[in-house]
C-alpha cells in the first residue's frame, strides 16, 4: 500500500461504521417514505459536493506540495483557493435555487427543508476540501484521517440525539450530514496551529492549470458513484426504491469506501515516481495495485450476492435480491479499477486523457438504462456497463501511455524486462 494509507483507512474505518449507523438510524425514525426522501438528498449531495468542488482539494494539494518542496508556506494559495470555492459555491448554491421549481422539487418531495439542507451541506463540504486539500499537499495523512473520524462521529451523534428526542421529520437529519463535514474542520483546524505559513503570494495560475478538466473528471465520478438513488426516484413509483436501493449500495461499496484510503496516498505517491523518473517503479505500484483491486472486487460480487441481502434487512429492515447486491458490488468494482487506471494518468500528467474514460462511462449509464424492465435491474446494469466502458477505454489509453514510454527509450518492454509486466509490452 502508498505510504499514508493506513491513518486515512483508520479513520474511513470509523466513518464508515458511523455512516452505517447514521443511515440505520434515521430510517428506523423516519419511515419508508421520508427516508426515501433523504436518499435522493444524499446522493445529490455526494454527486455535487465532490464533483465541483474535490478538483479544488487535488489543485490545492497539488500547489502546497510543490510549495513545501520549494520551502514556501502555502497561506496564500490557501486563500486563492477558498475565493474560488466561495465563487463556485454561490454559483451552485444559485443553480440549486433556480432549479426548485423546474423538478428539483419533486426530487427532494416538494421539502424546502431539504433543499436547505443541501446548500448547507454543499457550502460546508466546500470548506472541507479546502482543509482537506492542506493536509494532503504536506502529507498530514494522520490529521487527514482524523477529518473522517470526526466527520462520522458528528453525524451519527447529531442523529442519535434526533432520535433520542423523537425527531421524526426528515429535514433535522438532512441537516446533519453538513453539520459534520463543519465540525469536522473545526476540530481539524483546532489541533494544528498553525495550519498553514506564510509564503509568496499567489495567483489563480497556481490552481488552475487542469482545474477544468478536473472538474469534469471529479463530477463523471460523482455521479458514477451517487446516482443510483436519484435515477431510481425518477424510474420507479415506488417511494421507498431510492431508500432501499441506497442501504444496497451502502454495503455493497464497502470495499470502495476503504478504496478512498489508498486512493488518498496513492496519487502522491505515484506522482513521486513520476518526478524521479523511475517509470519502472511506477508500472510496478500501479499494475500491482490493479491486480489486488480486480481480486478484492471478485470476491465482493461473491460475498454480496450471499450475505448481501440479509445484511439489508438485518440493519435496515429492507429487502433486496442477491442478483441485486451482486450487480451493486461488480459496479463498485469496476469503479475501483476505474478509478486505479485513471490516477496512473494523472499522475503522468495526462488529466486530459483521464477524464476521457469518465465521460464514456457516464454517457454509457443512460444508454444502458433500457437493458431490463425492473427499475432496480435497470439502475444496476447501467452502472455496471458504464464503469466497463469506462475501465476498457482508460486502461486502452494507459497502455498507449506505457507504449510510447517504451518508444522513447524511458522504460522497458515485458519483452526485454525478464519478469516485468506491462501494458506496453504486450
């Protein structure tokens, strides 16, 4: 594993169980009904949240690194990057508001209360980024895991005192999942001071050299990744299916959500490699970490379709096939691998041919919609196909990569290496 993945993993960890209980909770309080409610929130949440706003954490932790191998304190690209995130926030904020009556409102239940809580959630995980982005950039791959403990604890405890209380409507529960990502940057921001030094002054260049085409990457994942609930409350007439299908998704992904861990540490450090020059170093970390992630993802299809559908209805009383759970873990899957190819990418520099795989898996999602009847076979062989489609067309465009290395003489074929294996050399 990248240096730095176990910390980050410790604290996933405690998030992730929090996170479990937190969604366990506030369906036990809120019914069939309101909890669908607050799946569909969930997933706009997690679609729009990091889609704009995760390129300003990797632009960020990009500058600062370049800063502290310089010796410069980043206070000024701090800065930089929070007037950025204020602009993109009050766009999306805006874009939110003026989409209300043209269906967002029927996404979100006609609930006001809703929508309020999405602002909120969007403009706290704006600041988190930001925070987030410090802390990778200096490789606090300790703090930043805390980030995610405390993150997790704040949701499910400002849950459990809902409940505890009687709360049974679904807006105060909506509004805390952006209470935690707040608490979770105050405490980080309160244990290390100072958080950042100053430096040079800093300009919008130093951020945005890729900004763009990060952005269309990070919002292609997004969406990969969130949204099952929100296709399935347009899909079915169920009110309950984008509840349900989310408690499937939440267990199925659990081995992508340990997958941020090393996905935090690996683009670092792949990124390293690359600087140095040791391409054969950087094949090796990457093909290894392909490999393992393909292993993992096949034995979660088997481990779902078996013990999936009990685990559903063990902790949140719903019930789900095992084909179902099958499909939701082969699409965390080969979102894993997705994702596994494409840093290799941008860690070489070429976030122009990254993004080109997350584009065809999104285009691939709707086109694939009409390949069952059942809303939820519907949703889940869509996702499937799209992150095949995705993983196919980057892993084709990695190799051309590793070819043209070859080509120029900076690394070597399988067919001269003995023991090495390559893309490139095949």
């Amino acid at each position: 594993m990248p240096d730095g993945t176990v910390p980050v993993a410790v604290g996933l960890l405690i998030n992730g169980i929090a996170t479990y209980v937190f969604l366990v909770v506030a369906r036990r309080a809120l019914g069939d009904d309101s909890y669908g409610g607050l799946a569909v929130l969930w997933g706009l949440v997690y679609i729009l949240g990091p889609g704009f706003f995760q390129p300003l954490e990797q632009e960020l932790a990009r500058a600062t690194a370049a800063r502290a191998a310089r010796g410069q304190g980043s206070a000024p690209v701090l800065r930089e990057a929070t007037r950025v995130g204020a602009i993109g926030f009050a766009v999306v904020a805006l874009g939110l508001v003026v989409a209300w009556p043209l269906g967002l409102d029927h996404l979100l239940d006609d609930r006001v209360s809703l929508l309020v809580a999405m602002i909120v959630a969007l403009g706290t995980f704006a600041a988190a980024e930001l925070v987030r982005g410090i802390m990778s950039g200096r490789h606090k791959f300790a703090l930043y895991g805390r980030y995610f403990a405390v993150e997790g604890l704040g949701r499910v405890g400002a849950a459990l005192v809902l409940a505890v209380v009687g709360v049974e409507i679904v807006g105060p529960y909506a509004l805390a999942i952006g209470f935690a990502f707040a608490l979770a940057v105050v405490v980080v921001l309160a244990g290390e001071k100072p958080f950042v030094q100053p430096g040079p002054e800093s300009s919008m260049r130093e951020l945005t050299p890729a900004l763009g085409l990060l952005l269309a990457t990070s919002l292609s994942e997004a969406f990969l990744l969130n949204v099952g609930p929100v296709a399935m409350k347009v899909l079915s007439d169920d009110e309950a299916a984008p509840g349900v299908l989310l408690n499937g998704l939440i267990i199925a992904r659990t081995p992508l959500f340990f997958f941020q861990a090393v996905k935090a540490a690996l683009l670092p450090n792949l990124a390293s490699l690359a600087g140095h020059g040791d391409l054969h170093g950087f094949r090796d970390l990457q093909l290894r970490l392909v490999a393992a992630v393909t292993a993992v993802a096949g034995l979660a299809v088997v481990a779902m379709a078996a013990l999936g559908p009990w685990l559903v209805e063990f902790l949140f009383g719903d019930t789900i096939g095992s084909l179902d759970m099958a499909l939701l873990a082969a699409g965390s899957g080969g979102l894993m691998v997705l994702l596994s190819l494409s840093l290799g990418l941008v860690a070489l520099n070429h976030t122009r041919l990254a993004v080109i795989g997350f584009v065809v898996a999104v285009a691939v999602f709707p086109l694939a919609l009409p390949l069952a009847d059942d809303p939820f076979l519907r949703v889940e062989l869509a996702l499937v196909a799209a992150v095949t489609a995705g993983s196919l067309v980057t892993g084709w465009l990695l190799r051309h990569e590793y070819a043209q290395h070859i080509a120029a003489g900076r690394l070597t074929s399988r067919a001269s290496a003995a023991g090495d294996t390559s893309p490139g050399g095949r």
